[in-house]
C-alpha cells in the first residue's frame, strides 16, 4: 500500500487524540517486582496485558497464548509473571473500541527518557492521520538525520494501540514496519480513517 493513501489531513474537526483519554507515567524497570497477565479480545484480535499494582505496563496483539506469555517474559526477564485477571487490563482492552471513558486512562510503560519523549509524540497524532518518523524527529528538535532513532523507540513502544505506533509511517517504504505485522497496521489505519 503507497504512504500517500495514509497521509495526514487536517480537515478531520472530529478526530481525537489518544492524549486526551491517555497519559503515559513511565516507570523504571526496577519499579516492576510481578507482572500478573490476562488476555482479551478486541476488534483488532487477541491481546495479553500485563501489569503489576494496578499500572499496566504491556499490551500486545497475540496469535497464541504461548507467543503472549514468551514475548512478556523476554520484555521483562527476571520478573515473576502470573496469570491473573485485572480490573486494569480490562480497562485497557476496552481503551482499544475507542470509546473515551470519562476520566483519563494512565499507562506505565518501561523505558528510556528519549523513548518516552517519542511515544509521547505519538499520543498527539489525530485519529485517522499518520506522520512520518522525520517529523517526528522535527518536532523533538533532533538533527537531521535521526529519524532512526525515532523508529527504533517507536519499534520499542511496549503497549501497542494505546501508545499509536501504527499512525507512524516511513517517507521511503510505505507503511515502514510494525511489530505485529503490517496487514494488522493497515487494518487498523483504515478503520481509524472511517471514525
């Protein structure tokens, strides 16, 4: 699929941002002591979330429960995992159907300063629009040039939809990549052009 069928337009006065229902408060990895998981389905397909004191710090689209469990163990090695529902990864799972709740929804992702910087970036794209990995890079002042470093702390967004990696796109490729597969990428930015 060519980039220019997923280029920004302003002209959407409806489209919200996830930074109007989401706030990220990153934590350190040493903040994480268990992990507990369950799994849910969403219009997008399975996903596992994983949290630890009511703050989740995980979420993935999944095939199966062992891809699930073996892709939260390898992100947080050492960290004792338990299945176990929650009323937060609920909550997360129906963040996805795009229904704003009425108070804002805080995820805690793990991760470096700069890559926060840029999943922040990420909760400011509108619903239905995409920018490139350069522009993001413009809007954090890096130089030129580091528009690969953006894509590599978007690559490493560690709870997928609610950070909006799928709205970044490659100025070169197309679609660029996407940690879940790009048919799942473009399925998600087709529906999010309909909303």
């Amino acid at each position: 699929m060519q980039a220019d069928l997923f280029e920004s337009t302003s002209d959407k006065k409806h489209s919200i941002k996830h930074g109007e229902f989401i706030r990220i408060r990153p934590v350190p990895v040493e903040g994480v002591a268990e992990l507990f998981y369950s799994f849910h389905e969403t219009m997008y397909g399975e996903i596992i979330v994983g949290s630890s004191k009511k703050r989740v710090h995980w979420l993935a689209f999944v095939k199966s429960w062992r891809e699930g469990v073996v892709g939260l163990s390898d992100n947080f090695p050492g960290i004792k995992i338990t299945e176990e529902r929650k009323a937060e990864h609920a909550q997360a799972a129906e963040a996805i159907s795009l229904r704003r709740p009425e108070k804002k929804f805080s995820i805690y992702p793990v991760g470096t300063d700069f890559q926060v910087e840029v999943w922040n970036q990420l909760l400011k794209i509108p619903i239905g629009e995409t920018v490139t990995y350069g522009k993001i890079a413009m809007k954090l002042k890096l130089p030129v040039g580091a528009s690969r470093s953006v894509g590599t702390a978007v690559g490493r967004n560690p709870i997928a939809f609610l950070i909006p990696c799928h709205r970044v796109i490659s100025i070169t490729s197309g679609l660029g990549g996407y940690r879940w597969g790009l048919p799942l990428k473009q399925q998600i930015l087709i529906q999010e052009k309909k909303a």
